[in-house]
C-alpha cells in the first residue's frame, strides 16, 4: 500500500504543463496554502475510516510521494505534518521510502534538513534544463546555478537524490540537451528521470506552437536525444529500470512509481488525485476550493470511480510492465501476443536471451517503440 498526496500550488505555471496546478491569482480566495496542510490530513484520517469500513486488511504504508505542483512551497513543517497523519492513521513500514518533489528554489538547507528530520528520505528535483533559453521556452524559474547547490543541501540532510530533465523542447540542440546531461551527471544525483517533451492540447505551450511562434517538437530529434541520454547514463554507471528512469543502483529506482507500474495499491489524497485500492479506482473532484469545500463539509471529495474490466487492465499491465526492465511473463500474453515475439525479436525490439529465457524486455529500440510494441502484442 503506498500513499500519493497532490499539493496543487505553483508560483507559476509552466508554459508545456497540464498537470492539476494552480498559481494564487488562479486559485484567489477558493482555497489556502496555509490551511491545506490541515484539509488534507483530513482527507488521510477519512481514508482510514473508509478503508476500516470496507474490511480492507490493516497494511503498513511502504511509500509516500509528495507530487504537484510544488510541494514544497508549503513550508516543510506542513509536509512533515501531513506525513505524521500518514504514519498515525496507517503506520509506516520500516525504511519505507517518502519522496517529495521540488523545485530548486523553492527549498534552502534548512527545509531539507527540517523534511529529513521529519522522516522524509528523498527528494525529486525539478532541472529540466541547464541551459537558460531551454529554461525559458519551459518557462521555468529557477537559475540553473541553484540546481548543484540543492543538491549539496539535500545530501547535506541525508536524503537520496533524484534530478528530472525533459528534452525535445523547441529550440533545444543536441549540444544543448548534451550540457544537461553532462550538468546532471556532475551533481551526482542516485536517480535521474528524462522525459521527452509532450505537447498537451490546451497548454500555453501548444498554443504558441499552433501560433507559429516556436518550432514544433520532432520523434527523430527526440530519439537521438533518448538514446543520447541513455548512453551516457550508462557510462556514468547508471541502468534504466524503466524507459524514461536511470538509478545509480537497484536501491535507488524509486519504489513508489514502481508499485504504480506493477499494479500496487494506493490511496491519493488531494484535489485531483487518483486512486487505486482492490481493483476499484476513483478520482477526487480537481479544483481546490471544490476539494476544500467537500473535506470542510465531512464529504468524500470522491468525484468518480469505476472498476476497470479485464480487456483494460490487461491493456494497462502490458503497458506498464513492458516499460520495466524486469519486463513481462510471455506467459502472461495470450496466444495471439505469444505469436508476435518472433517477429519483434527479429526488429530487434524486444531482447532475444530475455525472450528465450520466458521474460519480455524491451531493447533500446524497442524502449524509443515502446507503444507499437504493446499494440502489436495485443493485435490493435
């Protein structure tokens, strides 16, 4: 059972972003940053009762991940707070891994040392870029300088570290995308994830491509920059465990976005947060007031719920699982997918030795293929 809590706050909102955030002038009166700590908590005590209720089995939470967003923007006594209601409610296994995202000037040596006091173990640094007009067109804040020295607090306090970087922003260059990786690597972080810029409908960022006012993004340009990263990540002593994640060691992949792509059980606690727990799967009500209104009321904050049939969550396993580098069970296929290997064996996607052996793992390109994989697996 893990734990995923949504703070929706940002200082502002990044142009290529569809995440469920909000800046203060958005959100004006409707909801608090200085009260949500407490509405949350909350909704963590409810989920007790809930889980009590319905007879599920007492089970010790094994991660927490603080997303967004920017949690940190709360100050860290209110995140330390949320996960003491987390550990009361529940109880936390021991060594149980608890992951805060942050931007790299939303946190000083004294926020990561207050975090690591209370309990918190990791820490997820929003990069993205090192090179200013990169950071630009992303419309990020911080001053690439801040990154290294994070870092060195984070360290400091304890805590395991994780840098995210995105390529394929308009503009960026090969030489580009090469500095930010080399920036990355410098700072000797335990975990890296790179993800390929998305363009979401409704974003700023679309927008302003659809506008002609910068370049669109390219599958090639991404590509070279995928297997850019993923060479000198491995050079660096770093292995993929999942497409878009490196860890410097089996310990340092982040386990909580590992139970996601295994199919675990979590509660999300926040304004539009997702959750999965038995196979039922439901979804809070997005705005904060919304959500603030509901808790404040003593109502689920519950918007919509369903229990997926076997055809999607057999979509969904294959999805998940042929992203890891532990891989899928053949076995697991049926015959129509079982008759398909051969043939991605032969397009050199997914690896011969692992195959042969009973297990489906992806090949560099099969990972840049990843989705034609699972569609010819499952004949759509």
């Amino acid at each position: 059972m893990s734990f995923y809590v949504h703070i929706p706050f940002c200082t502002v909102r990044c142009g290529y972003c569809d995440f469920n955030t909000y800046t203060a002038t958005e959100l004006g009166s409707g909801s608090s940053q200085a009260t949500y700590a407490a509405t949350v908590s909350k909704e963590i005590s409810f989920a007790r009762e809930v889980m009590d209720r319905s007879g599920q089995p007492d089970r010790e939470i094994e991660t927490v991940f603080f997303g967004g967003g920017t949690p940190t923007l709360l100050p860290a006594g209110d995140l330390v707070s949320v996960l003491g209601r987390i550990r009361d409610e529940f109880g936390l296994k021991p060594g149980a891994e608890i992951t805060t995202e942050a931007n790299p000037d939303s946190v000083t040596r004294e926020s990561l040392q207050e975090l690591a006091d209370g309990g918190f173990t990791r820490v997820s640094f929003g990069m993205q870029s090192a090179v200013p007009h990169v950071l630009k067109v992303l419309e990020r804040t911080h001053d690439p300088k801040r990154v290294p020295q994070a870092v060195v607090w984070a360290r400091e306090a304890g805590l395991d570290v994780s840098v995210d970087l995105i390529y394929g922003t308009p503009g960026e260059s090969l030489e580009d995308w090469r500095t930010s990786i080399e920036a990355a690597l410098s700072y000797e972080p335990d975990h890296i994830s790179a993800y390929a810029l998305i363009i979401e409908e409704g974003t700023k960022l679309a927008a302003q491509i659809r506008r002609g006012q910068v370049p669109n993004i390219d599958d090639d340009d991404h590509a070279e920059k995928y297997q850019m990263a993923d060479e000198m990540f491995a050079a660096a002593g770093f292995s993929w465990y999942e497409v878009s994640n490196w860890a410097k060691t089996p310990a340092n992949a982040c386990q909580h976005n590992i139970a996601y792509w295994k199919g675990g059980d979590w509660w999300g606690a926040g304004p539009g947060a997702h959750s999965h727990v038995g196979g039922l799967r439901w979804w809070n009500v997005k705005h904060p007031a919304a959500y603030q209104q509901r808790i404040d009321a003593g109502i689920s904050p519950g918007h919509g719920r369903e229990y997926p049939d076997a055809q999607a969550v057999q979509l969904e396993r294959t999805m998940l699982l042929t992203r890891l580098s532990s891989g899928m069970q053949i076995s697991e296929l049926d015959e129509t997918g079982r008759k398909k290997i051969a043939g991605l064996i032969a397009d050199e996607l997914i690896d011969a030795k692992a195959a042969f052996s009973g297990t489906l793992v992806l090949t560099q390109r099969g990972r840049l293929l990843a989705d034609l994989v699972v569609r010819e697996l499952l004949d759509f």
